[in-house]
C-alpha cells in the first residue's frame, strides 16, 4: 500500500504558551467571532451580519496589527486566518478591549481555508504581513508566498483587489517580487519595491529594527 503524500505545511504547530488572558478570550470569545472550518463555501454577509468590503488577513501572529488596521477603517470587516492558538487569543483579547465587531477569525491551514471555504472574487484586500521566512534553504519549500498558493490567492480576489506582503528578509523579498510578478492575474504598483502604505501600522518589533538598520520590504500588486 503506498504512503499518502502530505501537502508541505507551510508552518508548525508550536506548543506556545498561552497567557492566562488569551485563554480566556479564546474560551470566551472564539464561539462569537470564530468561523469554525468546513468543507463548503461560506457566506461572509452572514458571517459579519452586513454587507461590506473585506480584507483577508494571512497569519495575523499576535493580533496587534489586525486589530489596529480594523480599529482604524470600521466600514471595512476583516477576516483573520491564523494556526497558532496564542496569537487567536492575543487578537480576541484586542477585539474585546476595542470593542470591535468587525473581524472574523478561522484557526485552520489558509490554504485550505483558500480552497474550500472561501469563493472567488470574495475580497478587496489581501494582508501577509512578516510571513514566517523559514530562512535555511532546505526549507525554502515551506514558504508560503509560491506559485501555486499565488494563484489561488489571486482567484480570490476581486478585479482591482490588492496584495500587500510585507518583510524584513531580503532574500524571501526578492523570492516574493519575482513570484508576484511571474502571476499573469496581478500587476506591481511600484517599479519593484513599494513605500509602506499608511494603513500598515509600525509593529514594536519592527520599530526596534528600523532603529538597529534593519529593513521592510513592502510589495503591493492588484489584480
């Protein structure tokens, strides 16, 4: 009997600890805002209550981000997809201090999220910020932004929709232009690399790399 062949996970499940906090917010708030995965294409008007435009936001770590662009632009709902259950509990912790309601979180692999759940032409917007950059090469194979995942993403899409991925190393940045740019659905905004858009807020972390020289690559395509 041959061995089923895997999919290359793009992440590992960490057995991160989590705070007391966000288990509480997990326990607490997972069933109001949480969008448990299935097997069929779900319907987002329903799944926000309204009708509105709609970003997707690819692992959204610990949720401080997603929760400051949602704070900041109300009239748009963003739907969050992250694996890891500290960074889940991190971000309803901040919906609840917020006060927010328009965020939806599924905790599921996004390519699979991608495939079944989510129908073309769902969003205006496409958030990858700091993707994990699984720097040696041997694992260059579990970097999320390849051709394949490109292509499905940019079915998702709406025509005019944009794709921003932000990070801060330069060898997964060169691999990410070049891939965006080889996706016949989607064109660069800037000649290679773009100026940080305002709706991307500084994290801590990447303030106290700016001040040590480091650098962000931000590159923004439409479909």
């Amino acid at each position: 009997m041959s061995e089923e062949r895997r999919p290359i996970r793009s992440y590992v499940l960490r057995q991160g600890r989590v705070s007391n906090a966000q288990q509480r917010a997990y326990d607490s708030l997972l069933p109001q805002f949480g969008i448990p995965f299935q097997r069929e294409t779900i319907d987002l008007d329903r799944a926000f209550g309204r009708r509105a435009p709609r970003v997707l936001e690819i692992g959204f770590g610990m949720g401080e981000t997603t929760a400051q662009i949602a704070a900041a632009h109300l009239d748009t709902d963003y739907l969050g997809v992250e694996v890891h259950t500290p960074g889940v509990g991190g971000l309803l912790k901040q919906l609840d201090e917020r006060a927010l309601t328009n965020v939806r979180v599924i905790q599921h692999d996004v390519v699979e999220v991608l495939t079944q759940m989510l129908a073309p032409s769902s969003f205006e917007g496409v958030h990858i910020f700091f993707p994990d950059p699984w720097p040696k090469k041997r694992h260059h194979k579990r970097r999320l932004i390849q051709p394949p995942f490109v292509a499905l993403l940019a079915q998702r899409m709406k025509p005019g929709a944009y794709l921003h991925v932000a990070t801060d190393w330069e060898h997964y940045a060169e691999q990410i232009l070049a891939v965006l740019s080889a996706e016949p659905l989607l064109a660069n905004t800037a000649p290679a690399y773009a100026e940080r858009p305002d709706p991307r807020p500084l994290t801590k972390f990447e303030t106290r790399g700016l001040k040590l020289g480091h650098r962000v690559w931000d590159i923004v395509f439409r479909r």
